[in-house]
C-alpha cells in the first residue's frame, strides 16, 4: 500500500511538472510570436511608408499638376512642409528630389511661402544641389526655388546671397552641357537678384556675371539657334538689361563689354514677338550706356551703332523708338563731332518724319524733348535747328 501511494505521488508530480514545462514553454513560444509579429509589422510599416514615398518620387510632377489650382491640395502640401524639410536633409536622392520639386511648386504658388522654407532651413540644401554631383533635375528645381526666393523682398533675397547662390550660378551658365533650360532659369535667377538693388547688382557683376550671358547671347544669334534658343536669349538679354540700370549707375568699365552684342541684337530681324522684346532689350541696353560721359558716348559711336539707331526711329514699336529717342538724346549731350555723327546719319529727317506722321503721343513728345537738347548747346546748334525748320 505504501509503494503504490508512493508511485502514485511520483506520477502526479511528474504529470504537474510535464503540464508546468509545457505550459512555460508554449509562453515563451508566444512571447516569440508576439515579438515577431511586432517585427513584421514593423517592416510592413516601413514598406508601405517606403512604397508610398517613392510612388511620390515617380510621379511627383503629375502629383504637381494634380495639385496646380486646387487649393486643398496646395494647404496639404504646405502642411507637409517639416517633412519635405526632413527628405532634403536626408541622404536618399530619390527623397531629396521629390521633396526639392514639392517645394518648388510651393514657391511658384500665388502666395508662396518664402518665410517659411528660408525659417525651415532648406536654402542651403538648395544651394549644395546645384553641385555637379547632383543630376539635371536635382539642379533644375533646386534653381527654380532660388529664383523664386530672389524674386521677394529684399531680406529673403539675402537668404540666396549669403549661402553663396551667385558663384553656383556662374558655373552652371558656364558649363559645357547644353542644358539650356537650366540655363535660361539660372540667367533669370541673377536676374531677379540684380534686380533687388544697386548694391545687389553691383555684387552679382563682381562675380563676372557678364562674360557667361554675352557668350550665350553671342553663340546662339545665328539660325537655327536664334530661334530654336530664343527663350534663353530672352532671359539673358531681360538680365543684361536689369544689370546696366539702376542709380547710381554701374562702372561704364564692367559693362563696356557688351557694346559688342548689343550691336549684333539691334540687327536682329524681323523685331517681332520674343525676337522683339530681345531687340527691346538691347535698345533699353544703349540708352543706359549712352547716359554718361563723352567717352562713353565715344564708346557706343566707336561700337558703330548710330546709323542702326537713326534707322530704328522709322519703326512703328513705340517702345523701340522711345529707347531709341533716349539713346539719340544721350548722345545729343555730348561733344560736337559726336552730335555730327547723328546729323549725318539722317537724324532730322527722322524727327520730321515722326513731328509729321507720328501717332504715338509718348514718341512724340520724347522727340521734342530731345531737339531742345541739341538746339540749346549754342549758335551753330541754333542754326541746325532752324535750318530742319524745328525753331
């Protein structure tokens, strides 16, 4: 009796123990599932984020024009600004890109967020994606973002300076790739800075803004490049004409250079449509050289563009012809043997054909601002005068 209570104690003991291994084995059996479960929805989380983003990258541009007008979308957008700002810092491309061009459309909106993306911290980023390691795109809405932060006041525009935008730009107008988008953007970004102000302007030609553009505007004048480029042209005859402007004007030194081109520009047929505004250009180039000394005026007449500018005042563009007056009365302010130049070329029978015919009240009255200019100087000028029948 006593063995078998004994034996039947044994077993009851191994059955409790049998029951307590298995039981702790199936916990930790469970605690393993659990914990792998975790793991894998973990990288489903990171899947489905990693899917979803690169879907964005893929089609970021027509995620863009999805956007374009639709004012709920553009708030999402700029909502998503702190992670636009994370993926540009980040060290993914893919991300970076999406996340570039995101912001550059934010820029281009009807009330873009400058304050923010400069606060946000991202300018520089722009600026480091213009290196030649970064591709075409990389390059292409990282300047668009800088053109668009250029184009605001003042103190945003300093945002673009200071990370130092204006030597990455220089080299990029000066690369051999013909990426001419790229390049008509960038022309229109030193543009836009020029623009903000004569210190600014005075900056953006210390860095030999100048050269690049004439190069480009001096490569691209003959057919079939002329029309086929004259985008690019455009934008780089509208900056060349930002950088001779401004008061207090710019050393006659730095931009003496482009008398060159200019001559070639105001040859330009037909002055029509883009070819128009380049040749508009170029006019309103000759009347801010002409505004200075007689050696510069020397200059423009050495540059021989006084019969070209006597031509141009036949034209029936009323804006032509008004920085064509300007021009011819800058000149009128200079020495004798100058002003003889333009009396040779047929300059008052231009005048009296636009006294007689003219229509244009602004021409008209620009044409009889600049004969008391001339007839003022003296006797002889007086003689000229009454001799054209103008006094």
């Amino acid at each position: 009796m006593l063995m078998f209570f004994l034996s039947l104690q044994f077993i009851m003991k191994w059955l409790f123990k049998f029951d307590k291994d298995k039981w702790q084995k199936r916990q930790r059996q469970m605690q393993k599932n659990l914990r792998s479960m975790e793991s894998i929805r973990k990288i489903k989380r990171e899947l489905i984020l990693f899917f979803k983003r690169n879907h964005e990258f893929f089609h970021v541009e027509r995620c863009i024009e999805d956007a374009a007008g639709d004012p709920i979308a553009i708030q999402k957008m700029f909502d998503s600004i702190p992670v636009m700002v994370r993926d540009m810092m980040s060290g993914n491309e893919s991300f970076q890109l999406a996340a570039t061009a995101r912001v550059s459309f934010l820029l281009s909106t009807e009330n873009p967020p400058i304050d923010v993306v400069i606060q946000s911290g991202v300018v520089p980023h722009f600026v480091r994606f213009l290196i030649e390691q970064y591709g075409f795109q990389h390059k292409l809405y990282s300047v668009s973002a800088l053109y668009a932060i250029g184009k605001g006041s003042l103190e945003q525009a300093v945002a673009v300076i200071k990370h130092g935008a204006i030597p990455m730009f220089i080299r990029l107008l000066c690369c051999s790739e013909e990426c001419y988008q790229l390049k008509e953007l960038v022309a229109a970004a030193l543009g836009s800075l020029a623009n903000q102000s004569p210190d600014f302007r005075d900056y953006v030609l210390q860095f030999g803004t100048l050269t690049p553009l004439l190069s480009l505007l001096d490569n691209h004048l003959e057919p079939p490049m002329l029309h086929e480029k004259i985008t690019l042209l455009r934008a780089c005859s509208n900056t060349l004409a930002i950088v001779c402007q401004g008061n207090p004007a710019p050393s006659f030194n730095q931009i003496r250079s482009a008398l060159p081109i200019l001559r070639r520009l105001i040859h330009l047929n037909p002055p029509v449509g883009v070819i128009g505004d380049v040749f508009e250009d170029a006019c309103l180039c000759l009347s801010y050289l002409s505004n200075g000394s007689a050696e510069q005026i020397q200059a423009l007449i050495d540059a021989d563009v006084c019969a070209r500018l006597v031509m141009l005042l036949g034209f029936s563009d009323g804006k032509i012809v008004e920085h064509v007056l300007r021009t011819v009365g800058n000149i009128f302010k200079g020495v004798d043997s100058q002003i003889q130049i333009l009396i040779n070329n047929g300059v008052f029978f231009c005048f009296n054909a636009i006294l007689m015919h003219g229509s244009n009240s602004s021409v008209l009255g620009k044409t009889c601002s600049a004969i008391p200019t001339l007839t003022a100087r003296g006797r002889n000028q007086m003689q000229v005068g009454i001799y054209y029948g103008f006094v």
